[in-house]
C-alpha cells in the first residue's frame, strides 16, 4: 500500500487520521514477510493535549576498542534509541572513518528488555595492540512535551493501585538500596504532611542535586568519585548516576514505580552517557525527572533516551571509564570477549558521545501525530530489511528507501519543511513494500 503525499491541508489531516489509525493495528503486506525482529503491532502512543513541536536530534557516538590479545571474531553490542512514547528513531548513520575493514556485519536489533534496542556489530579478529574505531550518530524524530497538563495534585498510591506491569521497578536492588535507614528517613522528610506525588516529586529533585554539593565538587576536582549507589549518594552526593539512583529509591519507598534512563541531551558537551529518571504518575503515565538540574517535570525535547533501564541491570553495572574508583553505572554497551575493552581518555581523545539538536518545527497537531507516526512505520520496515542478504532488485528497492530517509531528514533540517519530509518518508515507505522476501 503506497500512502500518497499530501496535497493540501484537509486531506492532510485525513490521512493522518487514517494512518494513525492504520498503525494501531497489526500491520500486514502481501509483499513483506511477517516481521520476526520487530514488534507485530504498532504501540498506541498518548497523543499529548497541545503537542505541536517536533524536534530533529542526533546522538553522534564515538568508540574506540583496543585488543589486549589476540582475539577472533566478536561483537560489540550498544544502546540504540527505542521507539519509546515521544521520541521514534529515523536510521543509524555509520561514518566513513570508522574501522570499516574490521566490521563484518551490523545491525538493530531488539534487546531482550522492551522497549530497548540495540546494535549489534560483528567485528573481524583482532591483534594484540590493536584498535577499531566505530564511529556512528542516531537520528531521532522527538515530539516536545512539557508535561503542563500533569495535574498539580495526584495522591501518592497505596501498592494494589499501580498497574502490574509498572511494579518491577518498585524493587531493592543492590544500587537502589530501600531498606536503608538513612534513605527512608530522609524519604519520610521530604514526604512531610502531604501526600501529593506531584509536590513529592518536586522536593525530590531540588534536595538530590544541592544536597552536600561541595562534596561532589571536591569528589569532581580530584577525581575522588566514588561509589554510585544510593545510600553513598545520600551521604556524599553524586554524579547523575548516583542522584538517579537515590532519586528511585525515594520514589520506590513509597511504591512509586521509578526507572533509570540512560540519555544524551543538550548539555553541549562531550560525555560518556548521562543518566535521568521516570517515576510513574498514576492516571497520567511516566514523568521525566532531572536531578542534575533539579527540576521535575523535565521537558521531553531535550535528550535523546538510549535505554530505559530495568533492575536487572540496576544489578549487573560496571566501574566508569575515567574514574576508577566510581562504581555503580548502568551499561550501554557489552562486549563478548574479555581481550576486548572500549577506550575512553578525557572526552577529548578516545571515545566519547553528544546529542545535537539538528532542527525543529511547529505544525498543526495533527500532521506532528502524523509524520511521528509514519516515522515509526518506516523506522520498523528499515530494522526488518537492515543487515538481511539482500540482492536485485530487493537490494534496490532498499537502497532507494534509505535514500528517501536521508532526503528527507535532509529536508526537515534544511528547510524545516514537515510536508516535504513526509513525502520522501511514504515514498521510503512504498520503496519497502516493494521488497519480497
């Protein structure tokens, strides 16, 4: 089914109801084979009263591996952005000065904790000493909410009031420790009288960032960071991966489901990964939070999220790059051989990743619901076909569709031109349908 560009301005919002509606259900293709590597549906989004901004971000990633020994073949897995509530992936852009020789395969696929996604890079074998250089950006579709319709006041729910599917993120983990006595009586305090979510949360995220800061500035000036768990955080400060685990465990404590992202955002700056929250507001949805700045709720187009995190991995976590002594990081990436290790020096040199706000526009509600929507279609059909054998003319008709997606993020950074986007998007769209497989 070819989707027809838009001609003028009521059949424009015709067909974004048509296609918002077509996409809540299972999506089917007499020429495309059932999708085995993406989900069959896809995910009714919530449609946020007044959303009329859309943003074009771009996370660029550089990492550099170095072998210790000989090694064979082996991958590198690492965090790609999911198709999560306001932000859709566009395309993985792999640059031409990284190890092409030493990649021998690449491509998205879903990890095992939804909604996250990675990319899983097969690499040639490598020589004691040597080192691959990977260097790649994520482009991403974000639709700005503010959260300026969160309710000013919501109570604080008791356990049996929270959905099911939120209550694994009211665990104790060995980062987010909730049976702390310091942690709960600090929750007690910043909880007070009051038994609204909404005003605990705003006290949360002042209280994490300005306690004790003269300690983590000193810890930052010598390097002296330490461990990144709630309870040191509590007593020491932090870094942001300490101040989000402190900030669920507080949230936690008072069965609110809360969660670790691991982000790129707008600081301006090269990093390693920057970590956030969400707590869980019932009735409403996930809330970000950002402690580093202290404030709650956090606007939605400011970061690009990489992972959303899980308890699990709130117990598998690993000592920083830079920073020996700092322990405690949830990971973004995995490597399956131990002689393998990334090379991170002062985020100068070495491996390093920043998010660059690329452009954005304002349109009519509707037609931003629209191309977020299409953008999500095109996106799965690009992760079904990426990194598949493909040959003849089904190669071509791939080729031409990641030209199209090139085009037209073009387009949208160039000109701003959110017609001209969707366009080439539903002609990438009508150049996927063409492949049989």
């Amino acid at each position: 089914m070819k989707i027809k560009p838009i001609k003028k301005n009521c059949s424009k919002k015709l067909l974004a109801i048509g296609i918002i509606l077509f996409c809540s259900v299972p999506i089917f293709s007499i020429s495309v084979t059932s999708m085995q590597n993406v989900e069959n549906t896809v995910n009714t989004k919530v449609l946020y009263e007044g959303e009329k901004d859309l943003y074009l971000l771009r996370v660029e990633h550089y990492l550099y591996v170095n072998a210790s020994n000989d090694v064979g073949v082996f991958h590198i897995r690492f965090s790609f952005p999911p198709d999560y509530a306001y932000q859709v992936p566009l395309m993985l852009e792999l640059y031409n000065d990284s190890s092409l020789s030493g990649i021998v395969h690449y491509r998205i696929e879903n990890d095992t904790l939804p909604p996250n996604k990675i990319i899983n890079f097969t690499l040639n074998p490598m020589k004691k000493g040597d080192s691959v250089l990977l260097h790649f950006s994520c482009w991403v579709l974000v639709k700005n909410h503010d959260f300026s319709d969160l309710p000013p006041n919501v109570k604080i729910p008791k356990k049996y009031q929270i959905p099911d599917e939120t209550k694994v993120w009211l665990a104790s983990t060995k980062e987010v420790q909730l049976h702390s006595l310091l942690i709960r009586h600090k929750a007690r305090q910043l909880h007070g009288l009051s038994d609204n979510l909404i005003r605990y949360a705003g006290r949360i995220a002042p209280f994490i960032k300005y306690h004790r800061y003269f300690l983590f500035v000193f810890g930052l000036d010598t390097g002296l960071l330490l461990s990144q768990d709630a309870r040191t955080t509590l007593l020491t400060n932090g870094e942001n991966v300490g101040r989000s685990h402190l900030a669920c465990a507080f949230f936690r404590i008072y069965h609110v489901p809360a969660r670790v992202l691991l982000v790129n955002n707008d600081q301006g700056f090269w990093t390693q990964m920057h970590y956030m929250v969400e707590y869980y507001c019932p009735g409403y949805g996930w809330v970000l939070v950002e402690t580093t700045r202290g404030t709650s709720p956090y606007a939605t187009k400011h970061q690009v999220v990489n992972r959303v995190c899980y308890p699990q991995d709130e117990q598998d976590t690993k000592r920083d790059y830079i920073f020996p002594a700092m322990k405690g990081e949830e990971r973004w990436l995995w490597i399956d051989n131990t002689y393998v290790t990334p090379f991170y020096s002062d985020l100068k040199n070495g491996s390093k990743s920043q998010m660059f706000t690329e452009a954005n526009l304002s349109d009519d509600q509707l037609m931003i619901n629209y191309a977020f929507t299409l953008t999500q279609v095109v996106f799965r059909l690009y992760q079904q076909f990426m990194g598949m054998n493909l040959s003849g003319e089904n190669l071509q008709h791939f080729q031409n569709a990641v030209s199209f997606e090139n085009h037209a993020i073009l387009i949208f950074k160039e000109s701003n031109d959110l017609e001209g986007y969707t366009s080439d998007m539903n002609q990438a769209y009508a150049e996927y349908n063409q492949i049989i497989i």
